[in-house]
C-alpha cells in the first residue's frame, strides 16, 4: 500500500460525491420556481439508492471477476464487499475499500444526470425505482465493460471494451456520459413533453444557482478524472491539466458560438460550455497532450452548443439538454481520442492526427455505439415498464401546479411570509390553527 496514493484517491472520492450536489444545484437553478426542489431532490434520491445498491452487490457486478463475454461481473463474489475489509486487500497500490468507495461515486453521478432529461414532470417515487432498476440492469454492467480490467495473472477478467476491444476511456465518456444521455433520451421519449413546450417559455429561474452548480462541478471532476489515475503521479497531473484547459476551451468556442447565432454571450451559455469541455475530456486526459485537449475542448463546446437545438428539430423534450451535452459530449471526447491520441501522453497510444492511422479511431467509435445502443434500448424498457405499472409521469394537474407541491409538498422560496404552500416546515413552524398557515398562500406557478 501506498499512503500518497491512497489519501489522493480519497480525497478524489470526496470531491467526485461533491459533483452529486453539484449536478443538483445546476439542474435545480435551470427548472422553474415550482419544481427546483424536485430536481435537487432526484439527485440525493440517487445517492441513496445507488449507495445501497453499489455495496450489497453493485460493485460486485461491475468488479468481480468475469462470469462471461467480458458482460458481467459476478454478483456473489463480493456480495455486501465480502472479503474487501482485510487491511491487506489491495487494488494497485490503494486498499480495495478506498477504490469501491471512489467507483461508487460515479455510479452516483452517472444516475443524478439522467434526470436532467425529464425535470418538471417526473414522479418522485417512480424515478426512484428507476434509479435501482438502471443501476443494476445497465450501469453496473457498463462499467465493467469499461472499468474493470484484466489482472494479467489469470485470477480477475474484466470486461469486453477494456480488455478485447481496447478503447480508451480513462474516467467515463462511455459509461458515465454517454450511458446517462442515451438513458436520457430514452426517458425523455418514453414520458413526452411538458405542458407547453415548446410553445411556452420555460426560461431557468437562477442562473446564481446553474453558475454555483457549474463551479461545483468544475471542482470536483479533478477528483473525477484526476483521481482515475489511482495514485498520486505524473498521470494524474497530465489529467489534472488537461482538464482545466479543455474546459477553458469549451467555455470559450460555447460563448463564441452564443455570440454569433444570438448576438450575445450568456451566463447560460458559459456554464454549459464548462460542463460540455468537462464531459469532452473525461474519456480523454490521459491519452492526449495539453494542445489536443485544447483542440477536444474547443471542437466539443461548438458541436454541444449547436446540437442542444436538436430537441426542438425533432421535437424530444430534453429539459435541460442531457443529450445536448452529455451524450454528444460524451461521445464527441470519446471518438476525438481516435484522432488526438499522442504517444507522449500516459495511455501511450497515437491517434490519426498522430500517426497511428485509423486503429484507435474505430475502436473509440465501437465502443461509444455499443454502450450508446445498450443503455437506449435497455432504458426504453424500463422507462415504459414503470409508466404501464405504477405510473413514472406526473398528473397533469400537478405537473401545472408544480412538482414541488405534488411530490414533497413544499416550496423553494416562501413569499409573503413563513406561512406559504403546504410545506411540511410552514406546517411545524407557523403559528395558529392550519387556515392561518394557508392563508398567505402564494400561487407557485404565478412567480416562475
């Protein structure tokens, strides 16, 4: 064991679980006033039940040894992390329980950003048990494809894209970004369109907190795709790098793109291009120089910026542009390695650019369809097996009235006093009987 690799990967940990949030405060402040709570509400909802789920037996399908095809890990073999508590369990240099504890924030994360898809009209409940369902039957899976490679020994056999097909992606393009944007595609289709759109304006109610949630997450992807490296080294200050200038870059050609189509630069704009730049590098920091992650930054924040204008061609509502952003920006960093690979970068690999003809170039494009078809399909089927069931949208009634109300019977912001809304707080904390607490009651829907 090495004590500096394993503080870094814990303080990785740390700051990948702080991203969750992070996704929750950007999300929250692009919806209306009536729904910020539900938003921020689907992202902790899937730190609970990912949580749970990744140490009964999540982390053993996606780490355990390969039960066939390089498709699956074995479920049993670490049930509850059987045998990962001994001190000298090891994953590299880091004790086991240090590497299921950073894993497990990805798989956090990969579940909080589907949601962003489908914001405004999504029962709480139901997307709960979407989040359980999605975990276990298409995230766990992928990121063994992904994540868990051979031991070279014989005694662990990862999965097909790490080992058989050898794409590189070194933090998650495929099974974080691509995986959650096909997934929101998916449910985006499978529960339709808000109430209004696109005939209504549905314009973000605080850009304060899309800006905040932005920095959080600029923040914590050093642990993200910094602390992938597993050690505290020199490829983990190659990714560290060219994760700040990618997204610098993204940012930029996001707001140049802004200025030329709508004549202005936004706030908007500047935020999503920081994700956009984050979402690009990701598959990409250790396979690139500081100039290709410039090049992958600037490429992805153009097509990213362009492409959130897809939903409104084809008529999908994505929200808050989860396929915009995530699953072309996902898939835009994951294919650009093919051609930006550089030998002098960690995974030593030359892209078309580089001299390494087309090799790299077709593995990158395979690996992000497959995983890009699975999660779109399997999503699909879940989504509609919750709608035909219990139900996975929310009334029409409720949804004009607010989310907020309907599933959590509260409200972000109090106006004309303590006494507003049903929250469960004006209920606990106004004086006098029950009709004094209602009657400052304001319509949500009037201030959003």
């Amino acid at each position: 064991m090495n004590s500096g690799d394993t503080a870094w990967v814990l303080v990785s940990a740390a700051l990948v679980l702080l991203m969750t949030p992070g996704v929750a405060f950007f999300y929250g402040g692009m919806v209306r006033t009536k729904s910020v709570l539900n938003m921020i509400m689907m992202s902790v909802g899937a730190m609970g039940v990912v949580g749970v789920l990744w140490v009964l037996f999540g982390y053993s399908m996606a780490f355990g040894n390969d039960v066939g095809a390089g498709l699956l890990g074995d479920p049993g073999e670490f049930l509850g992390l059987a045998g990962l508590l001994d001190p000298k369990s090891l994953h590299g240099t880091i004790p086991s329980l240090v590497f299921v504890a950073f894993q497990a924030m990805f798989a956090i994360i990969t579940v909080a950003l589907i949601s962003g898809a489908i914001a405004d009209r999504a029962r709480f409940g139901p997307w709960l048990l979407f989040a359980g369902l999605w975990a276990t039957i298409v995230y766990f899976p992928v990121a063994h494809w992904v994540f868990a490679f051979d031991t070279g020994d014989g005694k662990t056999v990862g999965g097909w894209i790490a080992n058989q097909l050898k794409a590189i992606d070194f933090a998650g393009g495929t099974a974080v970004h691509i995986n959650a944007g096909a997934a929101g595609l998916a449910l985006a289709l499978v529960l339709g369109k808000r109430l209004g759109w696109p005939r209504e304006p549905m314009k973000p109610h605080n850009l304060t907190l899309v800006m905040l949630g932005a920095a959080l997450l600029w923040f914590g992807w050093f642990g993200f795709n910094s602390g992938s490296a597993l050690a505290a080294d020199s490829a983990a200050a190659v990714t560290m790098v060219n994760t700040l200038v990618a997204t610098c870059a993204a940012m930029l050609a996001w707001l140049v793109v802004e200025r030329m189509r709508d004549g202005k630069p936004t706030t908007l704009g500047a935020a999503s291009g920081i994700v956009a730049g984050l979402v690009a590098i990701t598959p990409a920091c250790n396979a690139v120089t500081p100039i290709g992650a410039l090049a992958i930054g600037a490429i992805t924040g153009v097509l990213c910026a362009l492409a959130i204008g897809l939903k409104y061609r084809f008529g999908f509502d994505d929200s808050l542009d989860v396929v915009g952003v995530h699953l072309v920006g996902g898939f835009s960093g994951t294919v650009l390695i093919g051609f930006f690979a550089s030998a002098a970068a960690p995974a030593g690999v030359d892209g078309l650019f580089y001299g390494g003809g087309a090799d790299q170039l077709w593995r990158q494009a395979v690996g992000a369809l497959a995983v890009l078809a699975f999660s779109f399909v399997l999503s699909t089927v879940i989504g509609l097996a919750i709608s035909k069931t219990i139900g996975f949208r929310a009334d029409r009634e409720h949804e004009a009235g607010g989310i907020d109300e309907a599933e959590h019977a509260e409200s972000a912001y109090q106006f004309g006093g303590i006494g507003t809304g049903r929250s469960g707080f004006a209920r606990r904390t106004a004086p006098g009987p029950p009709e004094r607490a209602g009657s400052a009651k304001v319509t949500e829907g009037s201030s959003s």
